[in-house]
C-alpha cells in the first residue's frame, strides 16, 4: 500500500464545500522535526512527496527520513527517490519516447506477454512545438505557408502522434500551431495543486512534474517544481519507476530592489545565469527570495526559471504566494482551482508570505536588481554576458580572440572582410557582424508581455520615424502561445511588428532550436565563400555554436526590443548605445533612446489588453487542432503497425537481445578511441539537430531511400528513425575531435591505418572489427538541451564508455540510461596531464568483479609505441538502479523484464 508508513500524517482541508485529505508537513513537524519550516521550499515540495508514496517499491521510510533531516551543505552518498506528478514532453523528444513505448509492445507482445501493461501510469502531456520551420517570413500569410509546410513533412510523424494519442491511456497531445510547450504548461496544463482519487479520498498534493526539454524549469516560476531529464529518465518516470538523484544543496538567490527604467526582465536573466554560473551551481537546486520577489511579474519570473539550464541548476524554484494566485486568475483556471491552490499550499506552510521566515539555504547570493543594466549574450555561450554599451568591443575582441577562448582567431588581414550578396535582384553589403537573422522567438521571452510590448512599442515608434531593416536581416516572430499575437493585434502592435518583418511566421520554437530554415538569395554562399562572421540576434535561450544556422557564427541573446533595434541597426558592431539605428525621412539620425518606450508605457497597454478571456478562449480550443490536425487518419490498434519504407519512424534495436537475461557488465578490452574532445562539449555537438547536409552520412541514407533533398527535413523531426539518428551523431559542424586536428566537423582516424573518415563511417569499420569504443572527454561533458540521441546515438555507435573531467547532470542519467558507462578522471588529471593521445588501445579493468556505485576503475592505455599509461577513474553510477540499469543494458530493456516478470 503506497501510504504506509505515514497515513498518521492525513489531514483533511475543505474548500468551496468540498473536502481534500492531504499529507501534512504540520503534523510531521509536530512529531519531532522542528526545523521543517526552515527548509527551502522545493525541498519540502520533495519531501512531501516521499511521505506521500511512502511504501511503495521504491521510496522506504529511511528515504524519507533522511529528506526530513536535510542539511544544508550536502549529505554525501544520500539519494532522492522521487515518483513526478506528471511527465511533459515537446515533440522532437517525445516522438522518440512514443517510438520506444510501442517498441515495448511489440516486443512484450514477442515474448508472450500483456502488451496493454505498457502504457503512462502517471498523465503525459506531449506539445507539438519544435517542428515548424521559418521557410517564409515578412509575408502576411507567412505562418500559413510555414504550417502546411510543417505538417507536409511531418506527415508520418504527425500520423504516429495521432496513433498514439489513440493507443496509449492517460497521453495528451496538444496539435501543431498551438504554442511552445514551456508557454503551454504555465498557461494551461499546470495545476500548481495537483488531486487524485486515493483509498476513498481525494488526496491534494503539490504539482511536479519531469520534462524532456531542459527548460521545464520554467514552470517552477509558477511554484510549480520541475526540471528537465532525457527521453530515457521520462519514459522510466511515466511507466511508474523512481528517478533517482544525489539529495540536492540549494542556492538561495536573495532579490533586492527594483529594474531600473529601460531595463528589462531579460536584461535581469541573463544577468542571473552570468552570476550563477559563476558562483557554481550544477547539480543543485535554486530558490528565490527577498523583497525584490514583489516587483516581479510571474511571467518574470518564469523568464527567470527557464534559463535554470544555461547556469547549470537543477531547477530555479520560485514559491507560491500572490503573484501565483494573480497568474492562475489572469489565465482563466476556475476560481475554485485558486482557492484549492492557496487553501492547500498555506495550510501545508508552503506559501510565500511577505513576513515569512527565510529559509536556510546551503548558500546565498545577493543580488541587486537596481544595479542590472541592459545586456546581451554571446557570441557563443548564454552564460555570456555583455552589457549593451560593450557589445560592438567585444565582437571586435572576438573576431581577434583565439578558438580556444571561444574567439575566431581571424588575422588582422582578415577582419575588414566583406562581400556583395544578393536577395531578389538587390545587392547588399556583407561583412564581420552583419545582422543576418533577427528572431523573437522561444519560450524565454514570448511568455512575458512586458518585453513583447516594448518591442511592439519599439516598432511602432521605428514605423512612424520610417525606419526599415536593412535586405540582408532575416525577420521573423514565432510566439509560444496564440494569446501573444491577440493581444498584440488587440493593441495595435502586431501591425508595425510586421512592418518591420516581425510578422507572425508560426508559433513554435523555430529559431532558437534551430529551425530558422534558409537565409535570402545567396546570402549562405556568399558567408562562407568570404569566410564572414555574421550575426544572429534572437530573444531565445541557446546560442551555442552551429545551433541557430550553420551559416551563423556569432549568436546574441537579447530581450525583443533589443532584437527590433539591431533589426534595424544591422550590425553587431554598431553600438546601438550611442550611434543611430538609422536615419528618418528627413534625414535625421533615431537613436535607440528615442524609440524604447517606457516602463509606465509599457505597463498601460498590458493593465488594458493582457485579460483573462484571451486565455479562456485560447485554452477552450488548444487540443483541438486546425483542420490539417483534425484530417489525419490514423489506426486505432494496441500495436503499431510499422512500415518497412518509412523514413521518419522505425522499429528501434534497443531491445533486441530480450531474449538474453541481464548479467554483469562485459569488460571493456582492446577498446579504441573514437574520439578525444575538450570542455564544453554540449549536446548540440554530439546529437543530431538542425538540417541534414546532403553530402553527410544521413543525407546519403535518405537519397539512398528516396527522399529528395528538399523534403529532407531535420534531424530533430526524423528522430523516430535510428537509422537517420546514427549517422548524425557526432556530426555537428563545428565539432572540434582532437584526433584530427584543424578540422572541423563530425570526423575521426580510423586506428590503427590513420585514415580520416567521418565518425560514422569510422563506428561502422570498428563494428565490423569487433572493437569496442570510447569518448575521452575534458569538463562538463554534455552540457545543454535534454536530448536522448546524444546518448542513444553513442551507443549505436558502439561507445561503451566516457572518460571526462565532469559531465552533465542530464546527460550523465542518460548515458546511464542507455548503458553507457560514465567514467570520471581523478581530480587534477585529464587527457593533457596523462598525455593520451587518443591512438591508444584501452582496457578498462574491475567490471569483471562487478560494478558497485561510485566504483573506482583501472584504465590501461597503451599507444603504439608500447609506452603504457595506467589511471584510475570513478564509475558515475548513483544507485544500485543506475548499476542494474548498466546490467539489464539500458532502462527500456529494464522496464520490459519487469513487465514481464
């Protein structure tokens, strides 16, 4: 029985009439745990949950406990047990889970089994949202044409998705050109007070959930507490299994004062994930406090939240109190809703009052929000930020700076480069920091009015001084919720966004993840022929390298009206601080201090047209779905039916070898290296994303069954097809391998005949040769986006280990998830220190007496000249499940002996 070991903590609440039985922190306290108030908010969200599934097959009394006795500067070796509320997915990540679900099936149905067992047991929500493609842009019915295009090639995807929809209990699908999952779930899927049936009783608990997008913190701006995880750890926490982590250590960000005029709440963002990111808080959690929460909106807040990935944090929680009451009432949740929420969360001394104690944190930041200027980041990386005023020297000292310290290393002879390019018969100039693209877009900025409307504003004042973009910026706006353009158009914003290019080009996340599809005329060709460094300035939160557009090195994030002014500006290197965005009718010099509007302005047309109906009448048709969506015909059967041909989805190879029980790990002899990296290695780099060249090893595949370069797609749409997914690991172009040096791009030596091929083709050769692989690594390997492939295409590869100096949070579960061993180098050691080439053969030594947490490991290099190198590394597994995971092979095969057990 899952509340057995605390049903003496039930309580009931009564709101409107209606009686609740919750889990009472209150009482617990009273048993002798004084100090429960003094917790940071999400860890008595966590602890909650423990009490509330105490007994079930993984989460013992001692769990709880432990969370009870939290402390504040860590306790080592201690391990959260933690079942979410729910699961949300976006698309490109979910096709993959949905894809191993019906794997599953199929291969319970194999062995004899009850493949009906297979399904949620806890509510998934999955949006259709990182698909639509800016094809056309600066065009009335831009969106229109982006969205047949949209559905044209998703059309086997968009098909499985209604499948599913159809096959599998307690799965929710929200239709395409609805909005970005992150915008969806603060808008309508998020409960804050979650209730269940339980043992007669209505049970009330807090609202948690996992996603596969890093950015599920978003929510937490909401209260609500969530993080990301890989497809892996969510199709696990769907089917009913714990997630397991290292008890957390929480940052405690102490807010003061105020934004100051012309300053916005992205300015204050990325302003936090600089000083986080600085102060060090991977694998911990942070919470909000301190007087300055008053003057945050809850949209800010949750602008604040979603970046949560970009410094590292597990999740950026802000606690319910007013605000949140004011957000539930704004977007049309019932008023009885509200009054559960506030009832339940002040009852369990969850909710945030002005006079509340502060909690105790392991560590505090102090920030003061009077002291933060406008700012962007980048070039290359979100934690880099620059203060708007620097913007135009730093790209100058980027152009200079070495590769290595994320610079262009461009000779002096190179950096006044520039080029004609051309865009329907129009000839425009080229050179270093020319604005090429121009995004709002993401969930970061398009779930916040504030910024919108200044950039609405912004334009309107640009339009009626004359002012346009020059040729060469491509345009667009990809909101994450179809109440953003209604309220702009009710405003009279939308019209002079689109005057300037901003019109509606579909809602969706587009840009940000890569889909900012083809730059004008021969604009691409033009770049590279000239070797240019141009820009792309978006209202996203990733601006890694490759990312927004192969053809686009350098990648400023900044708030949407900064997006509009360097629109119109044209070039990074114009400081818009103190030189014109361009020049009136009349000839005149605008500046940006003559157009930015003010906050008060700002706040009036929000206080007039921002209401409760556009939300009401939004979320009344959202899983409805336009005509297209509603016209797919899909099968109604238990088991998928999959088709040989298709190119989008097929039957995946993770759970071949069912047949076989899972054993002790198979040690690691005579392995090769595939590849040797340095820091930062993200998961942009080693999962496959953005468009498929036509000349890579995918794009060969796909000619080679068909498929015209025009309907290639992408890599995120065609992540259902492992046959695609493989050949585009490790593929980015920007990917730097240390065994071929000078290049760039997705290659490697073949060992020991020295030939250079792509990593694919290398994998390949290896396979044929019974030679197991491994990746060396430097610090924070994995870092960025949730993405399943980069640990699904590994192991496809033949990667059986990782030795790097640290990983990811994230992709470290996932490796784990996938059966790939994590490996870490001693404190003080890396590849330089112990001198490894790369050329070596490997042995791993100690799996073959059986692999324990935190194990440590003995490595015996050997390169070709004999000269041995022996080091030892740290096995990353958390928990005896992570250990039974390596054994089983992975957590889908995991999951499938249970079933069948």
């Amino acid at each position: 029985m899952i509340e057995k070991c605390f049903d003496y903590l039930r309580r009931t609440l009564s709101v409107d009439g209606k009686t609740y039985t919750y889990y009472s922190l209150d009482a617990l306290e009273k048993e002798g745990f004084h100090h429960l108030r003094e917790l940071p908010y999400s860890i008595r969200i966590l602890l909650e949950a423990l009490l509330r599934k105490c007994g079930s097959v993984d989460v013992t009394l001692q769990d709880a406990l432990s969370l009870a006795n939290w402390q504040p500067q860590g306790q080592p070796g201690s391990i959260l047990t933690f079942h979410p509320g729910r699961v949300l997915l976006q698309d490109l990540t979910g096709v993959p889970i949905l894809v191993d679900l019906a794997a599953m099936r199929s291969a319970v149905a194999r062995a004899g089994g009850d493949p009906a067992k297979v399904n949620p047991v806890i509510p998934v929500d999955l949006v259709i949202d990182h698909s639509i493609q800016v094809d056309f842009f600066g065009l009335p019915d831009a969106a229109e044409r982006n969205t047949a295009i949209e559905f044209e090639r998703n059309a086997e995807r968009y098909r499985f998705l209604r499948w599913a929809q159809k096959a599998f209990q307690k799965l929710r699908v929200v239709p395409p050109a609805t909005g970005i999952c992150h915008q969806v779930n603060l808008e309508m899927l998020s409960s804050v007070a979650l209730t269940q049936p339980s043992g007669g009783d209505l049970l009330v608990f807090p609202d948690t959930l996992v996603g596969t997008d890093s950015h599920t913190t978003m929510v937490n701006g909401l209260g609500v507490l969530g993080w990301g995880v890989g497809g892996i750890e969510a199709a696990a926490a769907l089917l009913g299994h714990a997630l397991e982590m290292p008890v957390p250590q929480v940052i405690g960000v102490h807010l003061t004062g105020a934004l100051a005029e012309g300053v916005t709440p992205f300015d204050l963002t990325l302003t936090i994930a600089q000083v986080l990111r600085q102060k060090g808080v991977v694998n911990r959690m942070v919470e909000f406090y301190g007087p300055g929460l008053a003057s945050l909106s809850l949209a800010d807040r949750a602008m604040i939240a979603n970046m949560s990935p970009e410094y590292g944090s597990t999740a950026a929680y802000f606690p319910v109190d007013a605000q949140t009451l004011a957000y539930l009432r704004l977007t049309g949740r019932s008023d009885h809703q509200v009054a559960l929420v506030e009832a339940y969360f002040r009852a369990q001394h969850l909710f945030r009052l002005e006079d509340s104690p502060d909690p105790v944190f392991s560590d505090q930041l102090e920030l003061d929000m009077g002291s933060i200027e406008p700012s962007l980041a980048g070039p290359k990386r979100p934690q880099d930020r620059i203060a708007l005023k620097g913007v135009k020297q730093r790209f100058e000292e980027t152009l200079a700076a070495p590769r290595v310290e994320n610079g262009y290393e461009l000779a002096v002879s190179q950096r006044e480069a520039f080029a004609e390019g051309h865009i329907d018969g129009k000839t425009c100039r080229l050179e270093h920091g020319s604005v090429v693209i121009a995004a709002i877009t993401s969930c970061t900025n398009t779930s916040d009015p504030f910024v919108l409307v200044a950039a609405g504003l912004l334009a309107k004042n640009a339009v009626a001084r004359g002012l346009t973009p020059p040729d060469h910026v491509k345009t667009s706006f990809t909101p994450g919720s179809r109440v953003v353009t209604e309220y702009l158009s009710q405003a009279g914003l939308l019209e002079p966004l689109a005057a300037l290019g901003f019109g509606l080009a579909g809602y969706g996340c587009a840009t940000c993840i890569g889909n900012s599809g083809p730059l004008p005329g021969d604009l691409s060709e033009v770049i590279k022929a000239n070797g240019l460094v141009t820009a792309a300035v978006i209202s996203g939160n990733r601006n890694f390298e490759g990312r927004v557009h192969p053809s686009v090195q350098a990648n400023f994030l900044a708030s949407p009206p900064l997006v509009v002014a360097y629109a119109l500006a044209g070039n990074v290197k114009s400081d818009i601080t103190r030189e014109p965005l361009g020049k009136d009718r009349q000839g005149k010099p605008v500046y940006l201090r003559e157009l930015m509007p003010t906050a008060q302005e700002i706040q009036r047309v929000i206080d007039r047209f921002v209401q409760p109906a556009l939300f009401r009448q939004n979320a009344a048709t959202s899983f409805q779905g336009n005509q297209a969506w509603k016209q797919i015909d899909a099968p109604e059967s238990l088991l998928y039916e999959w088709e040989e041909g298709s190119t989008y989805i097929q039957e995946p190879p993770f759970l071949e070898g069912m047949d076989k029980p899972g054993s002790e790990v198979a040690p690691i002899q005579h392995a090769r290296v595939l590849a040797v990296f340095g820091d930062s290695i993200t998961t942009d780099h080693i999962s496959p994303a953005g468009a498929i060249p036509v000349n890579s090893p995918a794009g060969k595949y796909l000619l080679e069954h068909g498929v015209k370069p025009v309907d290639f797609n992408s890599y995120g749409a065609r992540r259902g097809n492992d046959q695609v997914m493989v050949r585009g690991t490790f593929a980015n172009i920007r990917l730097k391998n240390r065994l071929v040096p000078g290049v760039e791009g997705g290659f490697t030596r073949h060992l020991p005949d020295d030939r250079v091929m792509t990593i694919f083709e290398a994998a390949e050769v290896y396979r044929q040769e019974g030679v197991p692989l491994v990746i060396l690594a430097g610090k924070e390997y994995g870092t960025g986006s949730s993405r399943d492939w980069a640990a699904k295409g590994p192991l496809l590869l033949g990667v059986r280990a990782v030795v790097a100096e640290s990983f990811e949070r994230i992709h470290r579960s996932n490796l784990v998830g996938m059966g790939i061993l994590p490996l870490q180098f001693q404190p003080g050691e890396n590849v330089a220190s112990l001198a490894l080439s790369g050329d070596e053969i490997l042995d791993i030594d100690g799996l073959e007496n059986g692999l324990t947490p935190g194990m440590v490991l003995e490595v015996r290099a050997v390169a070709p000249d004999g000269r041995e190198v022996r080091l030892r590394v740290k096995a990353l597994l958390n928990s005896l499940s992570e250990v039974e995971y390596l054994r089983s092979g992975g957590i889908l095969k995991s999951a499938v002996r249970r079933l069948l057990d």
